[in-house]
C-alpha cells in the first residue's frame, strides 16, 4: 500500500485539498479491506502490525487487528504450538513447532527427555519460558520506579523427577545476574520478589520456585 502511494504522487501534479480528503478515504478504505482479507488469507503478524502502525485513523488502527487477541478489552493473547509423536513411548519420536516458526519440527524423543540424545523436551522448553518471562517481569518491575535495567541475564533450571509411581516437575530455580544503573539493593530486592510472584510462567507452576539474584556494581 505505501509504495502504491508514493508512487502516485511521484508521477502525478501537486492534488487538491478536495482531492486529497477523497484519497484518503479510499486509502482508508482499502487499508480496512486488506486487513479484513489478512485475517482470513494468512498474512503474517508483521504485516498486519504494520498496517497498524502507519494507519492514520486511530478508528481504523483499532479495527486493524493481527492474527493474536490484543490483552485490551479483556481479551487473552492466544499462542499456539503443535506436536507430532510417532511410535511407542521408548523408541518412538517426535517433532514440535511453534506459530512463530521459531521452532519448526524440532527434535524431541525419548533419550532427549529422559537421557543425553540430540534434541530438545519439555521441560528445557518450561525452562525457557520461566527464565524469559521472569526477566521481562523483571525488567518491567524496576521500570515502574524509574529504572532501567542495562542487561539481564536469567536461568531457569527445572528439576524433573519421579514422585511416586508418576514423573512430576518438582521445581524451577532461577539464576538472575543483573546490570542496572542506578539501583540499589533493596530496590532491586523487591522488583526481584515481586517478579518472582507476578511473573505469568510462575503462576502456571505449581510447584516449589526459588531465586538467586546478583546485582552487578555500575560505574
């Protein structure tokens, strides 16, 4: 759509104003057309997120919408992940993919959960999730009083054993090392504590969450 507007005026005399609100219109028009149609016809979230962006109407920037619910209005993002196991427990094998193709038919068996084979699991994946989400509510913690953080690095290491006659995760620890101007320790304490808590990953949990933090010394 940009180019096609530019393009128009490179090669066309100077429009009117009357000319210019009816081009608008029909702009605005045809941006709402080609959103509605990227719902339905699988354009990509970027593509959609960006037709948000440059949309000049904050009417129509609402009615633009990616293929993920906005939180707003009450509605939850929704992401989404599939899997595929053929065979047996033992010797059988399986592929994961994520919406975002981030991961696609990634690895997973039997020797990759339980023993050292090539390929990924479950539970490295939860761990992934809890140190990301846990740093980004970090992050978003120290922010609300004014600071921000220059790097933060999180582990997150899931304990997965046998409870019983059933395998259960038994606990997540993270490990955060911290570089933010500025703060002090008992700041960074609480935003630490309050992530801990706040952080959506931990609330999926049900199980024991523990936390070693270090904030680094800034010149």
């Amino acid at each position: 759509m940009r180019c096609a507007f530019v393009h128009f005026f490179n090669h066309k005399p100077l429009p009117t104003v009357k000319a210019l609100t009816c081009l608008s219109r029909l702009c605005l028009e045809m941006l709402l057309a080609f959103s509605m149609e990227s719902q339905f016809c699988g354009l990509s979230d970027r593509s959609s997120s960006q037709l948000r962006e440059r949309g000049p109407d904050p009417a129509l920037a609402i009615r633009v919408r990616s293929r993920h619910s906005s939180i707003e209005g009450g509605e939850g993002m929704k992401r989404k992940a599939s899997a595929v196991w053929r065979g047996d427990v033992k010797t059988g094998k399986g592929s994961l993919s994520t919406e975002s193709t981030v991961l696609e038919d990634a690895q997973y068996s039997f020797s990759t959960r339980f023993e050292n084979g090539i390929g990924t699991n479950p539970e490295e994946l939860l761990a992934a999730a809890h140190a990301a989400c846990f740093a980004m509510a970090v992050s978003s913690q120290l922010g609300k009083v004014g600071l921000r953080p220059e790097r933060l690095a999180a582990t997150a290491t899931i304990t997965f054993e046998k409870v019983g006659e059933h395998f259960a995760i038994s606990k997540s620890h993270l490990d955060l090392t911290a570089r933010v101007p500025g703060a002090i320790q008992a700041t960074f304490e609480a935003a630490v504590k309050a992530a801990e808590i706040g952080c959506p990953v931990s609330k999926l949990f049900k199980t024991e969450i523990s936390v070693d933090a270090r904030l680094e010394v800034t010149v």
